[in-house]
C-alpha cells in the first residue's frame, strides 16, 4: 500500500527513471509463484462474475455439433432429393415408358384404321397431324402406330425388313 501512494505521488519522468533502475538491477521480471496465484485469481474472478472458459468452450462445441448435424441432414436431404430426380428422369427417358405414356394420351384421339382403302391416305394424314400436335419424339411415331392399324396392315409391316419398320416414313 505504500508503495502504490509513493509510485501515484511520482510524476513521468521520476517513473521512467525508477523503472530503467528496476530493469538495470533485474527487478523486472515477475514473480514465480506471483503467476500462478493471479491465473487462479483470474479463474476465481471470471467464474465469480459469470464467465468460465471452459463452460465457454463446451457450449461452442455443443453449437458446433448441432450445426454439424443440420449440415449433415440438409446434404442427406439434398442427396435423396438429387436421386429421386434421376430417377424420374431415367424412368421418363426409358422408351418403354415414354411409348406407353404417348400411346396413352392418343389411345382416345387417334381412331383405328379401317379395312376401307380410300380412308389410308386420310388416316396417316390425320396421324401425322396429331404426332406433330403431342410433339411425339420420330423414333416412337412407328412404334405406337402399330397399336392403331388393321390386322392387314400389321402383317404387312411384319414382313418388312426390321430397320425399315423404325421409321414412319417407311411405314
């Protein structure tokens, strides 16, 4: 206590001058024990007014991990949402699906093909109107207007050679 009324009575150059001595003779160094005791104080002091660190730091863990665990369910969620989307995409790219969902949506517009020579030329107009209005990919145009021709016309288009039968033009 002393000491501190005489270091607050000296003015800056009176303090300057005694800590260049104290430095001079080695005196500036701290305390051994004096270190350990002020981290306990401090320790003591934070704990006392509310603030621990090690509370501190488990709590930025815990915030940690649970934004751990929400990164890790979004990316689970997106992962899933990323495949239902490829297979959505596969099954509407699967020629098999795509044939029966086009053949589904003329299967009440396009009517059969009748045994009357003089309608053939109406009928395939008629047809290619309708695959021009619904968009029908070309590679699936012969494919399904097989469904809509008569008996005749079907045995007729067996015979043909195979790469023929692809192609509407050629039908």
């Amino acid at each position: 206590m002393r000491i501190e009324k005489a270091v607050e009575a000296m003015d800056r150059e009176m303090l300057m001058a005694a800590w260049a001595q104290l430095v001079a003779e080695g005196k500036d160094k701290p305390i051994e024990g004096a270190a350990a005791v002020t981290a306990e104080t401090d320790s003591v002091e934070h704990r006392f007014l509310g603030y621990d660190p090690e509370l501190e730091k488990e709590k930025l863990r815990s915030e940690r991990e649970k934004l751990e665990m929400k990164m890790k369910a979004k990316k689970d969620k997106l992962d899933l949402e990323s495949a239902n989307l490829k297979f959505r995409e596969q099954k509407e790219n699967d020629e098999p699906a795509r044939s029966k969902k086009y053949a589904d949506a003329l299967r009440g517009i396009i009517p059969k093909q009748t045994n009357e020579p003089i309608e053939v030329v109406s009928f395939f107009r008629n047809v290619e109107r309708l695959f021009l209005d619904f968009k029908l990919p070309k590679e699936l145009q012969a494919a399904i207007i097989r469904t809509f021709l008569t008996e005749q016309a079907k045995t007729l288009i067996a015979k043909l050679d195979p790469d023929k039968v692809s192609k509407l033009s050629k039908v």
